[in-house]
C-alpha cells in the first residue's frame, strides 16, 4: 500500500497565485468551498460545470484585486458520527424525492476549477472539514468564509467569520457574519490541535481499504438504480489497481419497493478487489459504452432529470478512470461536454438544411 498516498497524489495543476498588490499585506481568507457551490453552479443543471469555471476565475480575479488571497477548503469525507447522520438523512431525501440539485463529483470539479485558477485548495482527510478549516484559519490568522454556523462553535478562536461575498465594482466584497446565535444542540469544542492533514488534490476515496460510503449521484435512483453499484466492477478494479487485498465493506442508498416494505434503504456489500476489468480504467470512452452504452428513459422524466441523470452515468465511470489515469475529472468532462454540443450543432444544422430544400422546392415549377 505504499503507492497508494502517491498514487492519489498524482494530479498536478497550476501552483497557488499571489496577489497582485505586491507591496501590501494580503487577508487571508479560507473558504468553505461546498458551502458556496450554488453560486458557482446553476441549482439543478449538472452540465453547467463550465459556467461555474467563469464564476469561479471572477471571484479569483475580484480577490486579487482586492489584495485577498483565498484557501479553499473541501470535504474529502465525514468524520463525526453527527455529520454522517445529517448527511445520510439528506441522501435519503434525494432518493426518495427524485432529487439532486448538484452534480456528482462535485467537491472534486470545484477542487480542479479553484487550482486551475491559482486557489490552493485543501481537501480534509484527517478530521471534518469545518474542524479542519477553523483549525487552519485560527493557526494561520485567516479569515472564515462560510454559512456555516458551526463555526461559531469553537472556543477561544482568533478568527472572523464571513457569512457571503458580493462585487462591487472590480473588488470582492465580503459580508461579515451578524447573527452569533448558536443553537442549544450544537455543542462547544476546542480547536484541533494540531492542524488537520490535508491534501492539495482529490484524495480519493480517503476512507479505503476499510468501506467506501456514496450517496445517489443520480436524481433517477428510485426510477433506475444506484448507479455507483452499477459500475461496482470498473471500482473493484480501481481497488486492485491500488493493491488492497481485502475485502471493502461498500453502502449506498436506494429505493426498495414491495408490498410491506417501500422506501429508501442502505444496501451494504462487501466486495473484494478484481482486475477483469482493468483495461477499462484506461479508457474513459471505452468504460462509459460497457456500462451505459445503452440508456433507457423511464416515462415521465422531465429533460432537465434525464439530462442530470445522463451526466451522472459519465460522472461516475470517469471518476474512477481519472483517479487511476491521474487526470483532471474537469478536462475528461469538459471534452464530452463539446462533443455533445458539436453533435447537436450538426442535427440541428442538418434539420434547418433539410427543411429549407423542401420549401425551395415546393415553390419550384412542377
């Protein structure tokens, strides 16, 4: 298992930038970067990944005219008992409501976007992400950003907390944090010391070789499935790749119906690592066509639900290839992503042609 912290490791993009006024002070400002994904992504539109890198190079930009340099932080998994608790109970939902407001991979594609654009980012791989961005903000006398009013939980912390951001004019412009009241369930504690680890790319699934826990990355599970267990193979090949030997204790949420027992379910397998299909890890394109290379639609699904759902097919074979191929999951996106909009360029182009020779040609002569 030694190359395993090097093999997820492999990825490497632009270095973190510096601000531009060179001859003052920079504030320091850790966001919480999943907190804010709604203004970098359009709610319910999982292809918009390329609009939400142009938000993204306008926060930067307005940052650093603002003498700002931003630290984003991700979660690269849940630690507490609390956390995995709330987040189950909103997989849950998702699933049972048909729902899924952003897309699969998320926290990876908003780690690419901010390194491409010169943010270090931090995903936390040693504790929870907001014990480990308040750890990080107090040591370093940086700033919070977050909605999160947990962070209002710590004891004895040096750092201020911002609520929200706006631009005004070329600048950043942070909102502070009014309301200070922390609910009665939420309980006090001190800041970790030290600083939590953390990594500078997608760690990957950080909790292996002991379980792997996802939700529904598809707003159709109750209608098609998990479809996490459906590229089950294409990762028990992922885990080969890496060299676990054991079995991986793997869960996940779906829709069981039946006459006394309908409703959302945790489906816990444990599953051993195979290479059968290796090769596939090699080839994104090649994986995607065994495992989805025949979508069916259910009836009644509206476009935009058919469309997330279609992304998250190519989202979870391309995660996995990613990983192994040490790639950005962004780039491999981002090509079917034109490739889709090219083909559709072309049918719409040959439908305007077509119908633009048969109305030329009623009106010739017979």
């Amino acid at each position: 298992m030694e190359d395993l912290t090097h093999r997820l490791n492999a990825v490497t993009l632009t270095p973190p930038a510096s601000p531009i006024k060179t001859g003052l002070k920079p504030r320091l400002v850790y966001v919480d970067g999943m907190n804010y994904s709604d203004k970098f992504f359009k709610v319910g539109d999982h292809w918009c990944f390329r609009e939400a890198r142009q938000n993204i190079i306008k926060m930067v930009k307005h940052a650093r005219e603002s003498n700002i340099v931003l630290k984003v932080f991700l979660d690269a998994y849940i630690e507490s008992d609390e956390a995995i608790q709330k987040w189950r109970s909103r997989r849950e939902k998702e699933v049972r409501d048909r729902t899924r407001n952003m897309p699969q991979a998320m926290n990876v594609l908003l780690g690419e976007m901010f390194s491409m654009a010169g943010i270090e980012v931090a995903y936390s791989v040693d504790a929870d992400n907001d014990d480990t961005l308040a750890s990080h903000a107090h040591h370093d006398r940086a700033a919070v950003m977050s909605r999160d009013k947990d962070f209002l939980r710590y004891n004895r912390v040096s750092y201020r907390i911002f609520e929200d951001f706006t631009y005004k004019r070329e600048y950043l412009h942070l909102i502070p944090r009014r309301s200070t009241y922390l609910r009665p369930e939420i309980t006090k504690r001190d800041i970790h010391k030290p600083k939590p680890g953390v990594r500078s790319t997608d760690p990957g699934f950080v909790t292996l070789p002991d379980f792997y826990l996802r939700g529904s990355p598809s707003p159709l599970t109750r209608d098609c499935g998990n479809l996490h267990i459906t590229v089950r193979s294409l990762r028990q090949a992922y885990y080969a790749s890496l060299g676990i030997e054991t079995t991986v204790r793997e869960e996940f949420p779906i829709y069981r119906t039946s006459d006394d027992d309908e409703g959302v379910v945790w489906l816990e397998e444990y599953v051993l690592p195979c290479d059968e299909y290796h090769n596939l890890l090699k080839s994104p394109e090649e994986a995607y066509e065994h495992y989805f290379g025949r979508l069916v639609r259910p009836d009644g699904v509206s476009n935009r639900d058919w469309d997330n759902h279609v992304y998250a097919t190519y989202s979870v074979v391309f995660e996995l290839c990613a990983l192994h191929l040490g790639t950005s999951l962004f780039e491999m996106l981002s090509s079917i992503f034109v490739m889709v909009i090219i083909a559709i360029t072309i049918i719409l182009t040959l439908a305007v042609t077509t119908s633009t020779i048969a109305t030329v040609a009623a009106l010739l002569p017979s």
